[in-house]
C-alpha cells in the first residue's frame, strides 16, 4: 500500500489543522493506520492510531482530548483532526499503515508498521 500525507501547514497556537492519509492499494480497509511526528532534533514519536475496523483508536497521551483519528475505508483515508495545537505539537506528520488480521488491533510503536508515507509539516506559532 501506498500512503500520501497531507493537509499540513502554518497554525497559530489554540487553532486547528486536519491532516489527511490517503491510501492505494486493494486491501487498505485491513491495515490498522498510525500517526507519528517528528520535530528536529527529537525522535520520532506516537501519535495516534486507528484499527482497520475503525472500533479502535488510541492516542499518545499529549495528544488525548485534542486529536481525533478516523477513517473511511471506502474513500481510503485515514484523518488526523488536530484541535488546541501548542507549539509543541510542531513536526513532521507521518502516516504508516500496518497489515494485520485483527480488526481492532492499534499500534503504538514504529517497528510494527510495514508501510509510511512522505511526512507533511505542521507549524504552530506561539
């Protein structure tokens, strides 16, 4: 599968962005879909991820009660909605998918993913 980030882009602190993953491939309602981010100098880190079946969805701690995921298999998109953005939320997004036969399974780390798109940038101003 291949994945496509986008809808990032200059934010001023406490406003929103909503950021887009979109898929190719013929089995992408069976990928659970993660979002990571990475601003220079740091790791990259966990952001949010949504099981194939969308029943599932977990956050990185910083992020819960500010961003949503969600999808729509028939359009092959996964969505990031980002409410409340701090000037610590600036980085790379990425989007990665990870094959799997588990409707509800969400995945938190890196190295579970099989797949990862091209980052897109999000800048919050203070």
């Amino acid at each position: 599968v291949q994945l496509q980030a986008y809808g990032g882009g200059l934010v001023q602190a406490g406003g929103s962005l909503r950021l887009s993953c979109a898929a190719s491939g013929r089995t992408f309602s069976t990928y659970c879909i993660g979002w990571f981010r990475q601003a220079p100098g740091k790791e990259r880190e966990y952001v949010a991820a949504i099981s194939w079946s969308g029943g599932s969805a977990d956050y990185a701690d910083s992020v819960k009660g500010r961003f949503t995921i969600s999808r729509d298999n028939a359009k092959n998109k996964v969505y990031l909605q980002m409410n409340s953005l701090k000037p610590e939320d600036m980085a790379v997004y990425y989007c990665a998918a990870e094959a799997t036969m588990y409707p509800l399974l969400t995945g938190s780390t890196a190295y579970e993913y099989d797949y990862w798109g091209q980052g897109t940038q999000v800048t919050v101003s203070s």
